[in-house]
C-alpha cells in the first residue's frame, strides 16, 4: 500500500511540474506580461538542483521573447533552504546559477524567512543575491498584485 500511496504521489508531482513548465512556454505565445512570478514549494530539499537547468533555461527563453522580463521567483518550503550559506558551501553549481539569474538575467530571487526560521536559520545565514522575505505567500501575493503573472512549481 505504500509503494502504491508513493507511486500516486509521484506521479501527481511529476503531471504538475510538467504542467507549470509548459505554462512557461506557453507564456512565450502571449502578449508581454508586466512580470512573471514563479512560486516553489515542494517538500524535497534537493529539488532547486533538479528544476535549475530548465527553469533557467525557460526564463532565458521567455527573456529573449521579452527582452529583461522581469522575474521573481519565490521559495517557501523545504528547498529554499540549500539556498543559505551553509548550502552554497554544498551546492556551489546551484548557487552560481541562482547568482546568475539574479546579477545576470534581471530575477529576484525571495525565501521565506518565516519557513527558514523554523530551522533556526536567519536572515544573515543567506548569501546576499538571496532576498529573505518576511512571508512567501504574501511576497507571491505582492508581485500578483503587481500584474505578474504567477507559476506554481
């Protein structure tokens, strides 16, 4: 029954990601958006690692169609904490390709620091190409109001 239980859920993740990437292409059909939002919240601490080649590549995608888009991406679950400082010692790959997105291809990236403080880790515990934001969801909520049009991951 577990192996059950675990093969739906996987499944159900691995639809929805498809889905969210492809909501991403499609944005690339559209008229330009004022912003996109993308919000991450997946219980797997190594899944930044796994989504960061096409996710950069899809953002690089949507950039060239909409010359300096602007980009929020948002964590506020179990991943975003690889993106402390205590991660970039572990994950130098993943921290240089957030530090390019954020220095080179006009995306911000936010952490919950709600989320983090519940792992005792504080705001001066992220490197400075990170943004600490007091609520994911109401940092989500912001860029929406924003007009950005919003990505689940």
């Amino acid at each position: 029954m577990t192996k059950l239980i675990h093969i739906i859920f996987f499944t159900v993740l691995l639809s929805s990601n498809a889905h969210a990437f492809t909501e991403l292409s499609e944005l690339l059909t559209q008229k330009r958006p004022p912003g996109v939002v993308i919000e991450i919240t997946s219980g797997d601490p190594l899944y930044l690692k796994k989504i960061m080649p096409d996710l950069k590549k899809d953002i690089k995608n949507l950039q060239k169609k909409f010359t300096n888009l602007p980009v929020a991406i948002v964590s506020h679950a179990r991943e975003s904490l690889i993106l402390s400082n205590d991660g970039s010692s572990k994950h130098k790959k993943l921290h240089n390709q957030i530090k390019d997105l954020s220095d080179n291809m006009n995306t911000t990236i936010h952490v919950c620091g709600t989320y983090a403080s519940w792992f005792n880790i504080s705001e001066s515990e992220f490197p400075e190409y990170i943004n600490v934001s007091p609520a994911g969801p109401v940092q989500v909520d912001d860029y929406v109001d924003l007009g950005y049009i919003h990505i689940e991951l």
